[in-house]
C-alpha cells in the first residue's frame, strides 16, 4: 500500500498549521510536511505532531523578498550570510520539531558564480545538519512556475550531489516539476533513485489532484513501490476547492 504525505504548504492552508497537522491525521495521511512554518512556535507544532502521530518530513529554507521575487537564497552570489541564516533557522525548526530533512532553496540566478556560491552554501548546510541527524534536499523547480531558478532539471541536481558528495545531500523528486519539462516521469525517476531522498507529485500540468491529468499516477504509484520505496510520498497539490472535497483521490490510488 503506497504511503502519502499532506503538503501543508498546499492543502489545508486555510487554518493554523497545528490544526492542519490534526486535519491530515483525520484524512489518513501516513505522515506530513510543510514549506515555510516559521511564524507558528515551534512547541505548537510539535504538541500536534506528538498528539497525532505524524513525522514532519520536511521543510523549506526562506525563499527571502517575497514581494521582490526571491525564490531562495542559495545561490545567489553576495548574500551568504542570509543564506546561511536561513539555512542555520530551517535546520533549528526542523531539530526543534524532529522533522526529517530541509530543502535548501537556490534563488533566482544563473552562472559559474551562482554554482559555486550554491556549492559552498549546500557544503555548509549538509554540515550543520548531520549534527542533527537530518537530511538537505535540493529540488529543480519547472521553469513555467519559477522562470529563472538556479536548478531546472534533474540531471543538474545529480551532477550536484555527485560533485558535493555529502551522504546527507539527497534530491527532492517532484513528479509535477519532472512532468512538465522532462517529459518522462517514470524513466527519470528510475534513474534517480539511488540519489532521491524525497518524492512528491501533482498532476500535471495544472498542480491539481493526481487523478487527472497527462501523467498516470496509478502506473507512478506502482513502479514506485516495485522499486521497494517505503517513504510516504508527499501530496503536494492545489486543491481545487476546499482540501476534504479534492481527496478522492487517496481510495483510487493507494
Ligand atoms: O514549488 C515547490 O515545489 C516548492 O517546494 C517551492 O515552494
């Protein structure tokens, strides 16, 4: 039986995340995650991971001016000391609250300066997150939803992780990113499984619920388990409506 994650990121975002947390319990999800929790006290959401049993699996770094357009701080060439801040605060919430993993997120940028700004900066945060035991995602991100970003695509996410080569520095695998430029979900999911530490999935291309769309998640679902992947995978989608009326999906596809 596949396993899923609630996005809280995503679905449920019309309460406070503690209740959230409570909310996807109800709807039976094996486990949850989140993008950028940090107005919410830590001891908050811990209380409700605790009450329901749910892992937080994973969390992102700030993406930094939000009204100026910034998706992320680390790769951009002259703000270091931000993107360790970020860095440093994703990883103290995550340890605060036993979360498993922290995607560290690149920015708006390109260029060899980027790279290696990226480079040292994902060095840095793999460090500081071995000390507590957690893993640091990277995670491309499709160039229709984030024109610009520094990672676009799978193959310069491995080329990344092989060069950093740090044990705790595995890829997020978003299929609905993957689907809507790499066209063949299925094959580049096989070929980064030994690098993947994360899987989420959308339809694709508009980031509804997985039971429509161009890619079949049944056939996803299947292959995924084949290749003995255990881990909850992260339902991270826009509900067309409220969160509890989009889940038919989870009784068809599980
Ligand atoms: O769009 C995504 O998948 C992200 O995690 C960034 O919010």
């Amino acid at each position: 039986m596949t396993r899923f994650s609630a996005n809280l990121g995503f679905l449920w975002t019309d309460r406070p995340l503690p209740d959230a947390i409570r909310a996807a319990k109800t709807a039976g999800f094996d486990a949850v995650e989140c993008h950028w929790p940090y107005d919410t006290p830590a001891s908050e959401v811990k209380l409700a991971l605790a009450q329901t049993g749910l892992s937080m699996l994973g969390l992102n770094t700030v993406r930094g001016d939000v009204a100026a357009g910034e998706m992320g701080l680390s790769a951009l060439p002259g703000r270091r000391d931000d993107a360790l801040s970020a860095i440093v605060q994703a990883v103290s919430y995550a340890d605060a609250i036993g979360a498993q993993a922290v995607h560290v997120m690149a920015g708006k940028c390109d260029g060899v300066e980027a790279e290696a700004t990226f480079i040292e900066n994902l060095s840095a945060a793999c460090e500081i997150a071995r000390r507590s035991g957690l893993t640091i995602l990277i995670e491309p991100l499709n160039a229709f939803d984030a024109p610009g970003y520094f990672l676009g695509n799978t193959q310069q996410a491995s080329t990344l992780i092989r060069q950093i080569d740090a044990s705790n520095l595995k890829l997020m695998f978003d299929c609905y990113h993957v689907g809507r430029t790499e066209v063949d979900v299925a094959a580049t999911l096989q070929k980064m499984l030994p690098i993947i530490g994360h899987i989420q999935f959308a339809a694709v291309p508009d980031r509804g619920a997985p039971d429509h769309g161009d890619v079949d998640f049944r056939r996803i679902f299947s292959l995924i388990t084949e290749l003995g992947w255990e881990h909850p995978l992260g339902a991270e989608y826009r509900p067309a409506g409220d969160t509890e009326s989009s889940l038919g999906w989870m009784a068809k596809l599980r």
